[in-house]
C-alpha cells in the first residue's frame, strides 16, 4: 500500500462486531481477521463494488488481516476471462492486494458436490421434478406453506438422481436438488431453496466438465469455510439468506464456521448500477464500451480522469451503515475536486478559441513568462510560456455589445490582465461575410510584464487566460455530463434508457493548447485555468492528435 493511497476506516458497526469475536471469549478469540471480495465475473466493477472493496480490504487492513480475492463464478452465463483480467486490474488501481490469496470459486465445484451429497445421505436435500411454473405455484405465500411431491422421495432414489443429473442424462430444467429446511418457513429463503439446478453450458474455467452448477446462497458458505473466512462481508440483501448461510455451514462437514454480517449498498443518484443494465448500455452501442467515461464503471471513472484516493475518500466519507440511502453525484465530484485541486499541475487551454492579435506588439517578436504549475505546491516550480502579436482566447472572452456587468473583452471596455503576462485593453474585433467576428483586436501596456501595471493604477477587467497562435497545439477536449437526466433513472416502472442523457457528452474539435500539453501522456491530469479538471484520454490520445477528457468542472456544487 503506498502511503499517498491508505486511508484509515474510521469504526463502524461491522468493527464492534468484529471486536466482540475477536475478543477473550470471543468465537475467533486468538485468530486472524480474513475477510474476501467475491465478484461474479459478468461484468466490469463499478462505483458501488468500490465501496465493498474498501469494506472489505480496508477491514482487514485495519486489523492486520487477511483480503482473499474470489471469482464468483458458479453462473457460467456472461463469465469471462476478460472480466477476471479487468476485476483484478481495478482493485489493484484502487491501491489492495490480496497476495498469492486469488481463488475462483469453481475450483470447489468438487467439495460442493460432495457436500450436496452429504446433505442427500443425512436427509437434507432431495431431488425435486418440478418445473419452474409449478415451482412458482408449489411456492404458497405467507399463509399458506410451500409444497413439493418429491419432498419424501428416497435418499437412495435421490442419490441416484443427483449422480445423473452430473452425468448429464437430464435436460435444462427437468430436475434441481434442493435442500430440506422447513416449507412453512416464514422466510421464503428456507423454504427448501434449489442448491443446484442442470445448465448445459459451457464454463469458462470448466469447459464441459459440469452441466449442474450449485445456486450462491449454496455455494457462497462453503467457499468460505474452505477458505478459512471469519467475517464474510455482504451487502444488506444478502439479510434474509443469512439462515440459509448458517444452515449450510451447520450441516456441512467444512472446517471453518464463518460469520455474515450485512450492510447496506451505495445508491448514487442519475446512475444505474445494475450490471445487466450496464451491459446493455454497452451491448445496445449507447455508450462507446464499459470504459466510457460517463459510465460508472471503475474503467470508465479511471479513463474520465478520477484518481484511487478520490474515490477511496468518498468511500470512507459515504460511512458504513445497516441503513440504505443515495449519496448526490455530486459529493463524488467534489471528492475528486478535492483531490486533483492539490496534485494537478495548471495549463491553460482555450476550448472555443477565437484570434487576439495585440495589434502595438511588434510582428515576428516573442518573449517567455515563468507561470507557477501549482499556486498549491510551490515545490512543483514554474514553467515557460511563449507570448507574440497573435494569441488565442476563449470566444466567450470578448462582446462586441457587453451586457451588465461583463468584465471581459469589448471594445474601450476595461483593462484586462492576460494571466502571467501583460494587461490588455479591447480597440475593436474583425467580423467576415456574414458578420461574425473572427479576431478580436487590442492593445498592451508594455509596462505591464508580468500583469502588475508599473504605476499601480487598480485593473477594473478580469483574469483572462491565453495560448500563444505560434506554438499552440491542437485538441480535442471531450465534455461529460450525468449519463442520465433522471436522478432515479432506476426507480419505480421508469425505462431506464427512456432517462439517457442526449446532452452527456460534447465534442470540441478545435481545441487550442499551450505547447507544454503537446507529448501528454495518460493517466496525467491538469487543471485548465478557469475550465476545470482535464485528463489526456488513455483509449484515443496521441501525439499526432491530443484528446483531453473533462473530469470534472472548477463549480463544486455539493454542500456539506
């Protein structure tokens, strides 16, 4: 862990428990706290898994413990090898390791079918024959008791079931294995739930080896216990299954007895976090892939400019709590703000740019400033900056007619200071054909080097930034907003993709850069004066075509 990244998890309910069990009398008294992250690898991980990644590896941190990574992977549906590569590629962005503790939870396909079996030889699972419509019908509701005709069945007949099913003699659906709690159960999750269920499809570690997968409330508990977990961290639906965990861990001969304990998801508003709606986003072509910056992917958070302690702090700050709630996109900006307002060097950079020629600055002369990298961090020094007759600057900088209370550019308009160099004083503009202007015209104070004027008369216009015509380098700067117009795109009967936001991202191809931008390179990340947050685009940036992704604006609209 370097140091810059560790942040300390302030206590929350999960630690007094884990101080309970750790404690003299405590049920792992004199043991090592193991906590996992146990993704299914369907999917890339997005804001919301950042949060079980801090729980769980910041937990074990905080105890001097154990983080195993586990692949999820007893759904062969949408499991590829292309998202355990990514899965282990964030987490270790976000600073965690889990040592050579990297596992995959079809590598106990073997101990959970012996298991299953163990529970069909003591009584305690049977092999069902219901369809799933009947399943649904056999389900009764809170008065009424769940049902199966196959619940007395023989455990020999079982066995024998069960070991065919593994030989692959059924087809999808025709039989599932279930264990034998108690149909009257008041939680639905113990009224003898499917532990296994046929699936001929083939498994990306696997291969044809199994057509029978066991369900996760099964397969979950045992990873564990093999894995010697103590505290098996999951998020707040995971409650009600909790009877069935201990239930397995019970009936099973498995050499650990974990501990679950729940907490409550992270929802963030005008984001969806759904894998199989991500996936959509990508699979329907409405987003460019899972690492499009406007995805809430950890991908596409790290390719829009946002950085690991960033997102580690607003993970701390967000707290750990039983209590569900939906934390404003905006406080994750504002964590990023904070951030990149103490590291990120400054540049300018003129994204509408329009032509300024200083019309008493001699043709064909050139002169340098020194302008501070960092006003924050005086040991980041100062750079070189080249100024001549002809410069750009924002378009929005000039107004023929002014309207109350601009301070900018217009003609006999104030004085105004070019950031680091000279005050300037707007003569006029030149327009084309049709009446557009195209070059705004001034004059400089030669007395001014610097942007302090020698007699000390009070400058009434404001701070403008610039690059110079000369050595300017052109860029494209990609402009991001929320993907979705809807702050709860996910909520009640709405269509998700009926909430997409048209306006989440706009393109400038005409970009102007100072010279020091022109050999970039991603994951850097500048502050444009007076623009915002920018980064160079790891997927599309080049020397031979600069791409700056906005991370975020300078406006901080969160409040505390």
């Amino acid at each position: 862990m370097t140091e810059e990244l560790n942040t300390t998890m302030t206590q929350n309910f999960i630690h007094d428990f884990i101080d309970e069990d750790i404690a003299q009398g405590g049920q792992f008294q004199g043991m090592t706290v193991h906590t996992r992250f146990p993704p299914e690898p369907n999917g890339y991980l997005h804001i919301g898994h950042a949060k079980a990644i801090f729980i769980d590896f910041g937990t074990a941190e905080k105890y001097g413990g154990l983080c195993n990574l586990r692949m999820d992977d007893t759904n062969p549906t949408k499991e590829d090898v292309e998202y355990v590569e990514a899965i282990q590629e964030d987490i270790h962005w976000l600073g965690y390791d889990w040592g050579d503790r990297f596992y995959y939870a079809s590598d106990y396909f073997e101990k959970m079918y012996d298991c299953a079996v163990e529970l069909i030889k003591k009584g305690l699972a049977y092999v069902c024959e219901l369809t799933p419509e009947q399943f649904k019908e056999y389900r009764g509701d809170v008065n009424t008791p769940a049902r199966s005709p196959w619940r007395d069945r023989p455990v020999e007949e079982s066995l024998d079931l069960f070991a065919r099913m593994r030989a692959g003699e059924f087809e999808n659906g025709r039989m599932t294995l279930r264990a034998k709690i108690d149909l009257a159960s008041g939680n639905f999750n113990m009224r003898d739930p499917v532990i296994y269920r046929i699936n001929h499809m083939r498994h990306h570690r696997q291969g044809d080896k199994w057509c029978i997968y066991p369900m996760y409330d099964f397969a979950h508990p045992i990873e564990d216990a093999l894995e010697g977990i103590t505290h098996s961290l999951c998020s707040l639906e995971f409650e009600d299954h909790r009877p069935l965990y201990d239930w397995v861990i019970e009936h099973c001969d498995l050499p650990a007895k974990p501990r679950q304990i729940e907490f409550a998801r992270l929802g963030i508003n005008y984001t969806v976090m759904s894998k199989r709606k991500l996936r959509q986003l990508v699979e329907e072509g409405r987003v460019s892939g899972w690492d499009d910056p406007r995805m809430p992917t950890l991908c596409g958070l790290r390719r829009r400019g946002y950085t690991p302690r960033s997102i580690r702090n607003f993970s701390e700050r967000n707290g750990v709590s039983k209590a569900a709630s939906t934390v404003e996109f905006a406080f994750l900006e504002h964590c990023l703000r904070e951030d990149l307002n103490e590291v990120a060097l400054r540049r300018m950079a003129v994204l509408r740019p329009i032509k300024l020629t200083v019309t008493n600055y001699p043709e064909g002369q050139s002169e340098t400033f020194a302008v501070e990298n960092n006003p924050s961090r005086p040991e980041d020094g100062t750079r070189e900056v080249s100024f001549s007759r002809h410069l750009y600057i924002e378009a929005e900088d000039f107004l023929e007619t002014p309207v109350p209370k601009y301070k900018r550019l217009y003609p006999e308009g104030p004085e105004c200071r070019l950031k680091g160099a000279y005050l300037i004083k707007c003569t006029g503009c030149v327009k084309d054909e049709n009446g557009n202007v195209v070059e705004v015209l001034c004059e400089y104070d030669p007395n001014s080097r610097g942007g302090d004027p020698a007699d000390g008369r009070k400058v009434k216009g404001a701070t403008i930034h610039w690059v110079d015509a000369a050595t300017a380098v052109d860029a494209e700067i990609r402009l991001y907003d929320n993907l979705f117009s809807d702050a709860d795109p996910d909520a009640g009967d709405k269509n998700f993709l009926d909430c997409l936001n048209p306006n989440s991202l706009e393109v400038l191809s005409g970009a102007k850069v100072e010279a020091s931008l022109a050999h970039a390179a991603a994951p850097a990340s500048f502050q444009f004066l007076r623009q915002g947050y920018f980064c160079v685009d790891s997927k599309d940036s080049s020397p031979d075509h600069l791409v700056f992704n906005r991370s975020v604006s300078l406006k901080d609209s969160f409040k505390f």
